[in-house]
C-alpha cells in the first residue's frame, strides 16, 4: 500500500506548526519556495491569483497546493494583510543540504494589519497603529497602543465604549489586541468597524521588556500595555529594542473631537474620496520628512488645550514666519534626512541593510547644519531647540569608517565593509587580489611558454580556477604540462597543482572575508541598537521642527495671522476664511466672514438659502479653532478665540453623505452626544439638525434643541437652519443671535453673496435655487402659485395666532409683529405650534392625556391601540 501523501514526515511536520496558526495563511518554505496547502492554498490561489496545484496528485490523497518564489513573497504577504489577513512566515531552520532527516521548520513571524513593518503598506507619512484593550470589574477600560515601525507606546484609562471606540477610529487602527475581559458585543462592533480583533491574554512580559511599563502607575494601564507587549513578542518574535517607554496620556489633555466629527470637519480623511487630497491636512502639509509628516498628523488629532503650550509653538512659527531665508535653508536640509524613526525601528529588528545605515549616515550629517540654521534664529525662540539636537555623530562616524558608500542590498554577501575598518579584512581582501594578481600574471606567463595567445585563466563555482585552451592550439601544449579537467565542444581546460593552491587560498578567502563581514555588519548594528533612543529623540526634535516650519509655510502661503488666545468667552474673527474651500476655489473668489459671538451671545442661529455658504461658514469657525489650537496660525484677517476643550458637529442628514449613516437615528444619537457632553467650554456645530424627519417633528426638534442648549449647555454654537420660522426665537433666548447669508434677486435670478449679516433671513428662495438647478418653467410657474396661496392663507392664520398667544397667559410667548406679519411663514410653523403650545384645556383632554401617558403600549395588540384611539376620539368629541 502506498503511503498517503499527509503521512509523510514533511506534511506532519506542515500540520503539526499550522495547529498553532489557524487563523493565518501558512507560509511554508520549502528550498526556493513559499507553499501554501490546503484551504490556505485554495483560498489564497483565489486571492493572490496563483495556479492551484497539488502535492503528489497521483497519490491517493491529493494535497491542494499553490506556491511563490520567496524573492517575491512581499507583495503577496501585502495583499493578504491589506484585505484583513494574518500571514504566517515559516522559515528552513537549517541548510537542507547539511540537514540530517528533516529540515527543521519554524515560524518566525506573525504578520498582522497591526504589527506589518516592513511593506510598501504603510505609507511614510502615516502611522500604523496595533491597538490593545482590556477591562476591569468596574468597567474601566484600559487601552494601549504601539506603531512598530517607530515604537511609539502609549496607553490611556477609557471610561466608556464610545471612548474606547473614538480612539481606536481616530488611530486608524486595523488590529486591535483583546483580553478575555472584553466581550463579544464589543469585538463584534470592532470587526463592523473593519478592525481586526485578536485574541492575547497576558502572559508574563519578558524581562528585557519590563522596562517598558515601569513609568505606569494605574495598574489597569499597565496590564493593557503589558497585554499588547505579550501579542508583539508573540507574533514577532524579533528584537524589540525600539519601543519606547509607555507613556501614559490623558484625551481630555487635549482638545476632544469625536470621530464623526473629524470625519465631518475633513480633518484628515475627505468625505467624498476617504483620501487627503481636499482635507485640512492637506493644505497643511509642507513637511518635508516622513516623521514631521507623521507628526503634523497626530497634532491634527489632538490640538492642545493649554495657552502656554500653545503660544509655544504660535511664537516658533512666528519667528520662522518672519525669517524667510533660514526658513527655506531649513527646508532644504530637512528634505535629506530620512525616516530616522523607522531606520532605527530597523535597527532593532536587525533587518537594516548597508543602504540604510548610509541613509542614517546622511540623516545625521544633517543635524549640524540644522542647528548651524537654527542657531541664526532668535536664541530666546529656539534656544532650548538647538540645546536638545542631539546629532549622534559617534554612530554617523562608525558608519562613515566602517560602510561603503554604496554597499549591495544583501548584508551577508559582502561588500558592504570598507577598506581599513578591519585588519583581518584588510588581509583576506589582500591575499583574494594577490590571488586573482597571481592568476592574471599566470595568464600571460603561460601565454609566452606555451605560445598560445588566447590562453585564458577562468573561473566558475563548479571547477574553480582553470587554464582554457581551445581545440585548435592543443597541438600546442607541452605534454604533462597541465591536468585535463573538463572538456567543452571547443577548448578544453586543465589546471595545474599551483593553481589548484592559490585557489584554495582565494577561495577560503572569500568565503572569510564574507562571513567576517556579516560578523562586522552585525556588529555595528548592534552598536546602534544601544543608542536607538537617541535616534528616536533626534527623530522627534526634527519631526517638531518639520512640522513648525511646515505651519510657516502654509501661514506665509494662505496668509494666515497669529491668533489671540482670550480668557474671555467671547469670539472675534474679522475676515476669516475656509482654508480649504479658499485653497480649492482661488483667493479672489473667496467671500471672508467675520464671527462675532460676545461673552453674552452663545447661539448664533444661522439662515439663508441652499448653497449659499452657511455649513462653509461653520466649518470655517470649527477649522479656524483647531488650527489655533494646534499652535498653527489661522486664515483670517485678526482673530480673538478662548480655547476650547471639545468640539461637536452633527451636519443633518441631507447633508451626509456616508451611505447607510444618514438615518435619522444616527443624527439624533450626534446631536445627543454633544448635549450630553458639551461644557460652556465647548463648541457645538448643529447644521441644518432635524431634516432627517418629517418637517413637524424636525422643527420641534430643532427648536427643543436650541431651547436646551441655551438653557442649559451654554456652548458657544452654531446652528444653520432652513426652518425660518425658528428665527424668532430671538425674542425669547437672549443669548441667541440671528444672522443670515445674503443674497439678492437680479432679474428674478438669485445671487449668493456668501456674506453673513446680521437678523434673519427674509426668505426661503426654494424655488430660486430649484430654477438654478434646471426644473422645468412649467413645474416652477406650479410652485411659485402654491406658494403665493399657502402665504395668504398663513396671514390670516399667523394673525390668529399671535391672538391666541397674547390671550394665553400661561406660555407669554413674545411673537414679534416683524415676524408674525412675515408673508414668508409657511403653515409648518403654525402647526408645530398648535401641536406643541395648545395642549387640549379642558377636563377631558386632561383626562386623556394622563391616560396616553399611562398606557402601557408594550402589553397592548394593535387591536387594542385602535380600540383605545377610538375611544379617545369619542372622548374629546369627534365630529
Ligand atoms: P449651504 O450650507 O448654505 O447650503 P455651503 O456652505 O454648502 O452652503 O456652500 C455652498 C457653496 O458655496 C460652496 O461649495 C462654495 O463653493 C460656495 N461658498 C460657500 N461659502 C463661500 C464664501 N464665503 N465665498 C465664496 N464661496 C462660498
Ligand atoms: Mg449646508
């Protein structure tokens, strides 16, 4: 009986690693191959297109099987990771060929989302950030995380999901590590999120890395940290000398946004394209190496809240502002340093090659001309700057000595080496061109004692040296001169003992020299190791740097002014601008606005027609705000703001464009966490809230809102609204103010000014806009008539309206005869107010009331509703 094909040795020894990876695409290594079996093979045939064949297919038991040359492994390994998958990389232990039975196999990597370093997957200037949680008994949440490349480690207390889930967003997390403690409610609301969720428990943290969690104090903390550590040594299995101490930070440090938030701002991310190209971060981008690119991020993320910290930065951007010439000196020499953060994460890993140490070698030699720059600048400014630049020109000296200026890819091939690092080296390189000097001049020798001019001194990896002389000249030979070796159609080649000598001592030579050069190379690298934090506080130096200059730049470039950082509560921006929006459409078409909210003003309700610039207008304010507090300058002509400790947006459903998040559920659940969460510190953008909703309940909403806000939230917001009839609410709030777009009718065509002014808008100008939009002139002639109808019917009702209100003493609801008299006012409004001000008076609506109010719905069929209802009916004297 033939043995089955998973008996043998080779394939127990594929199952027996694969247990330990299920949930990963093997890659086994098998000579100059990586294959892939079973349902890995059949399912990444599919993915990574490749031929499904299988193992011994004439066996019994076939065995499904696809494969790749290992030099091409990368770009498989980065679609699996890119579509959400883990790949597992199972290397040859041994040499096969000295291998006794079989060739021991092991994994020595687990390639994540979160832990993928070394891929054309991550973009320079992005992190890649692998996320950890776990939880406590009191529901506490611990969360942490690492960007291997670079080594950045951080952890936070969370104390709530939501939290939990706006950072993780917010990171851009793909993986996120969990604990037991974490149920599977939560893992499933990450997995719809797209993010990845594995599966660690904590096991003791190796001691090398115990250092890493020493500066924790909450032990929840710590734990989530030392949960993260035990994934990254687990799945990498390599040296992870980069990471960095965690650093415990606290987000009400900075300024809050949730996600939706930054996503509705564009902060990073466009609405339209999920790209950058149209974000703020966009238009701030003047950096000029990955690690300011990377920087400028995370300051996008989290503005700061601190005037110092803040007027830090505000007067280093001004100083470099002001001195043009060192500016761009800086620039110049910030565009030759590397990614000093990731070279040294490589460091660690110990897959640097000659290439990168020479990019180090070229980092560093910049620093000093860095600092010869900084040093023209204002000592008082960047003083303490040019002090912490540290140019760690010790290891940019080792590696000027010891590599060649442009050593091979490959570090175990030699080459890399440079002459007179070495001694022993130096003597294996000299007897290998003594050797080969030996050959060229045994070539010419035995030219002239044989007379054979095109006798020739060879070389290949199968004979060695040899002496070729071709068929014809044989004749020519000496007898017993030379050993014949090889025979080819038309020359033959012999060798001599000499020969046979020097070669061996070429030979072992080489084959010295090389290991001796990895031996140095890995050697020097390990020197490295021991100053990587230096590097990184190095890279950190020039990353600030970079992205201070790069907030000149774009300051100089959009003409941007220094912001005034106030105490007070009150916001005072003259001609200030939507930077993008500016960016994208040209300056001169561009209409600045000012923002004038005093310490008593905290809603400005905002009206105007459709596209005429009011979510413009407050989004304007909202970038305005971060900008300021990132220590950026702002797009306006003066500017006077308090800093703000969070921001909130909700844009209405008819502006959101994420399919399958514009239901209204979505907005009211915004619009609440903003109510919830808003302090008189806050700033509450509400665009066009409640249109998600038939008009009633939209405008009672809207209006409730505002009611609370200003009654109880006290954050300065903004509020864009197409209910006119909200804009007398101005009698009654009297920390609201109203203020509308212009726009004026030429011609019976409407022109948007773009420009804010004070009151309310005095139309709707629907059917201008839908005139601009191409309708039919039958279809707008209909609508113009229905319009003129409903307003002359609404005269008469607003009348009896503001009667009614001016009898009821219980609700003194202060209507304006300017509004009341409006003609524009359409018959929602007198509705909404019937619905929600005149509540039945009498006894028996009472009575009904309290029992509407008393029913328990849930323990009633809809029989039973109807039945009631009818009852009702009857009750309050249907006619
Ligand atoms: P609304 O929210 O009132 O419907 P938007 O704010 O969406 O209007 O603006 C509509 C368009 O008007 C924008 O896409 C932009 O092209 C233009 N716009 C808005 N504000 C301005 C401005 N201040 N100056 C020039 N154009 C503007
Ligand atoms: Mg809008």
């Amino acid at each position: 009986m033939p043995q089955k094909t998973s008996d043998t040795p080779m394939m127990q020894q594929y199952m027996a690693i694969k247990k330990d990876y299920p949930d990963a695409f093997l890659f086994y290594r098998i000579g100059d191959f990586y294959e892939l079996f079973y349902d890995d093979a059949i399912k990444g045939a599919q993915i990574l297109e490749l031929t499904l064949t299988s193992r011994s297919h004439n066996a019994v038991d076939p065995i499904p099987m696809c494969g790749m040359p290992h030099h091409a492994v990368q770009n498989y390994v980065d679609i699996l990771i890119e579509k959400g998958y883990k790949v597992a990389i199972c290397e040859q232990m041994e040499d096969p060929r000295l291998a006794k039975g079989m060739v021991k196999r092991e994994v020595i990597q687990l390639i994540t989302p979160g832990t993928v370093t070394d891929s054309n997957v991550n973009e320079a200037k992005s992190n890649n950030y692998l996320t950890a949680l776990t939880a406590d008994e009191t529901n506490q949440f611990g969360f942490a995380y690492a960007d291997l490349s670079t080594g950045e480690l951080k952890t936070s207390q969370l104390n709530s999901i939501e939290a939990v889930i706006n950072e993780v967003v917010n990171l851009q997390s793909k993986e996120i590590v969990v604990d037991q403690s974490i149920d599977d409610s939560l893992q499933e609301q990450f997995k719809k999120l797209n993010i990845m969720v594995s599966h660690q428990n904590k096991i003791e943290v190796k001691s090398e890395l115990s250092y890493l969690t020493q500066g924790l104090d909450e032990a929840l903390e710590k734990n989530t940290v030392e949960t993260l550590l035990t994934y990254i040594t687990v799945t990498q299995k390599r040296s992870l000398a980069h990471l960095q101490k965690a650093v415990a930070y606290e987000p009400s440090y900075f300024l809050r946004m949730d996600h939706y938030s930054k996503y509705n701002l564009e902060l990073t991310r466009s609405i339209r394209s999920g790209k950058k190209q149209g974000t703020l971060l966009w238009l701030l981008d003047e950096t000029r190496t990955a690690m300011g690119g990377r920087l400028l991020k995370q300051w996008l993320d989290r503005p700061l809240i601190h005037k110092k910290e803040i007027e830090d930065r505000q007067i280093k951007v001004g100083e470099l502002l002001d001195h043009y010439f060192e500016r761009s000196n800086l620039q110049e020499e910030l565009v030759k340093v590397y990614d000093l953060e990731r070279l040294a994460g490589r460091v660690a890993f110990g897959n640097v090659n000659g290439r990168d140490l020479i990019q180090l070698k070229t980092s560093l030699r910049q620093i000093p001309k860095i600092q010869h720059v900084l040093a023209d600048l204002d000592d008082k400014v960047f003083g303490a700057m040019l002090a912490k630049l540290d140019p760690v020109d010790d290891i940019a000296d080792l590696i000027d000595r010891a590599i060649v200026d442009e050593p091979p890819i490959s570090v175990t091939e030699g080459n890399v080496i440079k002459d007179g690092y070495d001694a022993q080296l130096d003597q294996y390189r000299d007897a290998m061109t003594n050797g080969k000097k030996w050959m060229a001049e045994l070539e010419a020798s035995e030219r002239k004692a044989t007379g054979i001019r095109n006798l020739k001194v060879g070389y290949n990896k199968v004979f060695g040296y040899y002496i070729e002389i071709t068929k014809s000249n044989l004749s020519s030979v000496p007898e017993g001169r030379y050993e014949r070796k090889q025979t080819l159609t038309n020359a033959e080649r012999f060798i001599t003992p000499a020969l046979k000598e020097k070669e061996s001592l070429i030979l072992e030579a080489e084959e010295k020299s090389t290991t001796l050069e990895y031996e140095l190379f890995s050697k020097i690298r390990e020197q490295i190791k021991l100053e990587i934090d230096r590097l990184q506080k190095l890279a950190k130096q020039v990353a600030t740097l970079d992205v201070l200059q790069s907030f000149a730049v774009v300051s100089e470039n959009y003409h941007f002014i220094k912001p005034t950082l106030t105490k007070k509560h009150s916001i005072d921006i003259v001609g200030g601008r939507h930077p993008v929006v500016e960016k994208v459409m040209g300056r001169q078409s561009y209409v600045p606005n000012d923002v004038k909210m005093s310490n008593d003003i905290d809603i400005l309700l905002i009206t105007g027609p459709n596209m005429s610039g009011k979510s413009t207008y407050m989004r304007q304010l909202a970038l305005t705000v971060v900008l300021a507090q990132m220590g950026c300058f702002v797009p306006a002509e003066s500017a006077t703001l308090p800093i703000f400790d969070q921001i909130f947006t909700r844009i209405g459903a008819a502006d959101d464009l994420i399919a399958g998040q514009s239901t209204f559920m979505v907005e009211m659940q915004e619009a609440n966490r903003a109510i919830q969460n808003a302090t008189p510190q806050s700033l509450i953008l509400f665009d066009e809230i409640g249109r998600g909703t038939a008009t009633y309940d939209g405008m009672a909403l809207a209006q409730a809102i505002i009611e609370f806000v200003h009654n109880h939230v006290h954050a300065k917001t903004l509020f864009s609204t197409h209910y006119h009839e909200l804009t007398v609410l101005d009698q009654t709030l009297t920390k609201l103010k109203n203020v509308h777009v212009g726009a004026v009718e030429k011609d019976g065509d409407l022109v948007f000014l773009h420009k804010m002014e004070d009151g309310p808008a005095d139309k709707s100008y629907g059917i201008h806009v839908a005139k601009l939009a191409g309708m039919p002139e039958e279809l707008l002639g209909r609508a113009d008539k229905i319009l003129k109808r409903l307003e002359i019917q609404n005269k008469d009702t607003d009348q009896a309206l503001v009667e009614q209100e001016i009898k009821s003493e219980k609700q003194p609801q202060k209507v304006s005869k300017k509004h009341s008299t409006q003609s524009h006012k359409s018959s929602e409004v007198d509705e909404q107010l019937a619905l929600f001000q005149t509540a039945p008076s009498d006894t028996q609506g009472e009575e009904v009331l309290a029992q509407i109010r008393n029913s328990n719905l849930m323990s009633m069929t809809p029989m039973d509703v109807m039945n009631q209802l009818y009852k009702w009916q009857k009750k309050l004297g249907n006619k």
